[in-house]
C-alpha cells in the first residue's frame, strides 16, 4: 500500500480541541429512544471520530453537524413516543383497564 | 434557610458552565435515576414506555430490555440485567468510565495529564466495530431459537 497524503483543508491546527462527534449522545439515543435515527446518527459519530483520526477536522465538523441533527430528531421522537404511550395508558386507565393490571403485579 | 439559598445558589452559579459543574450534575443526574430506577418495577409499572419499535413489530430492536436491566442493576441483580440486555452492562461502564475520567481531570487537575484520565473517546480511532456490535445484535436476538440471553423476554 502506497502513502496516501491527507486532502487540503483545515487540520488539527486550525483548530483548538477536536470538533464534537456527539457519540455519547448517539448511543444515548440508541439504548434509549430504540428508533432508526438513533442508529443513523451513531454511524455519522463513527464518521466524524474517523475524520478526527485522519486529520481532516473539517469533514468532521460537518459529520459531527449531522450526528447532532439525527440526535435532535431521534430525542424529539422518542420523547413524542414515550408522551403518546403515557397519555393511551392514562385514556385506557380512565376507561377502566386498571383492573386487569391488578392481576399482573409480581412478588 | 434564606441565607443557605442564597449560598446554594451562588454555589450553583459559580459551577454553572464549568466542568466541574457539568461533573457534579451528570453524577447528580445518574444518582436521581438509579433512585428512580429503584422505586421502579417494569413487572408492576404498566404505564412505564414500550419500545415503540416492539410494539409496532413484535421484533427486538438492540435497545429493548434497556428499562428492565436498569431496574435489575438499581436491585443488585446483575444476571438480570445482564441477561435483559446484554449489550447494556457494558454500554453503561463505557458511558461511566468516561464521566469518571472527566471527573479526575474537572475535580484533580494536577492528574489531567495522566494516561488514564484520558477520555476513552481519545482512545477511539475508527470506531465502526460500535455500529457493527449493534446491528449484529439487533440481527441476532430476532434469530428464532436465539440464546435466551440474547433475546428480552
């Protein structure tokens, strides 16, 4: 394998610290908001981290950009998700579904 | 209680922004949900949230049994939560370990330059092997006859 230099453009030292890769906030959403964006924005983290690695600082800022779209949008789901299931419960509470509930408690 | 108010709040206000700020109320977060995670039983809990995902399904997404293992560990039953989801143990030390090396370096800024109070992102190069775990396991626990540690039930 031949050396392969480094595409032009702003490097580590354009830049103080690495851009954000928004990884933890990626698997966050993956264990927690369990969607398809969830995945999608862990896989621009992965890219953003690889970009860092590779020196190009600029393609991780805009990789990092998107991995913080996803996440907003993979946050804004699940919580609208985890609101809707909370408000069908409190409706099937209301109608009276809560006496079946009764029979299911554990030790 | 005034007077105390007034010295918490200027205590908040100092730490507001800084890393040490941002320490503490990630621990304080962490400790309010293990509480939580505590008073909590998914077995009794109906109205806790589905994976919508399952519900819409019936298949296994890789975060499913996230709730049920964080209740296990927050009883000190770590089979259990091992055994709800197995990627969640580790997802949880790895996400612990680096608010402990973030810690050191906020709280101990003469140990900041040791190697292990590195953040473990630093060590992270080209981490595609995260995405291939995850859709591995997203594949695997929907497999029929699958391991019963691998599926949720």
């Amino acid at each position: 394998l031949s050396y392969q230099p480094p595409a032009a453009g702003p490097g580590p030292s354009a830049y103080g610290a690495p851009p954000q890769t928004y990884l933890v906030w990626s698997i966050l959403n993956l264990i927690f908001c369990c969607l398809p964006f969830g995945i999608v924005a862990l896989v621009f983290s992965v890219q953003a981290q690889s970009a860092i690695t590779a020196g190009h600082w600029d393609n991780a800022v805009d990789l990092g950009n998107k991995a913080k779209g996803w996440n907003i949008a993979a946050t804004v789901c699940g919580a609208v998700a985890v609101l809707g299931v909370l408000i069908i419960f409190g409706l099937a509470a209301s109608h009276g579904a809560v006496n079946q509930q009764q029979n299911n408690f554990g030790p | 209680v005034t007077a105390l108010t007034t010295r918490t709040r200027a205590l908040a206000g100092s730490l507001r922004g800084t890393d040490r700020g941002r320490a503490g109320g990630i621990a304080a977060v962490l400790v309010v949900a293990a509480v939580v995670a505590h008073l909590l039983n998914p077995y009794r809990d109906h109205w806790l949230p589905k994976c919508p995902f399952h519900e819409l399904t019936g298949l296994w997404c890789p975060g499913c049994g996230s709730t049920r293992s964080a209740c296990a560990l927050a009883h000190g039953d770590v089979a259990s939560a091992f055994r709800h989801n197995v990627l969640f143990l580790p997802t949880l030390a790895f996400l612990v370990w680096i608010w402990a090396a973030y810690a050191v370096r906020s709280f101990v800024p003469s140990l900041a330059d040791r190697p292990w109070a590195r953040s473990p992102l630093a060590l992270l190069r080209r981490p595609w092997w995260m995405v291939a775990v995850v859709v591995a396991f997203w594949v695997v626990r929907n497999v029929p006859g699958a391991p019963e540690h691998l599926l949720s039930s």
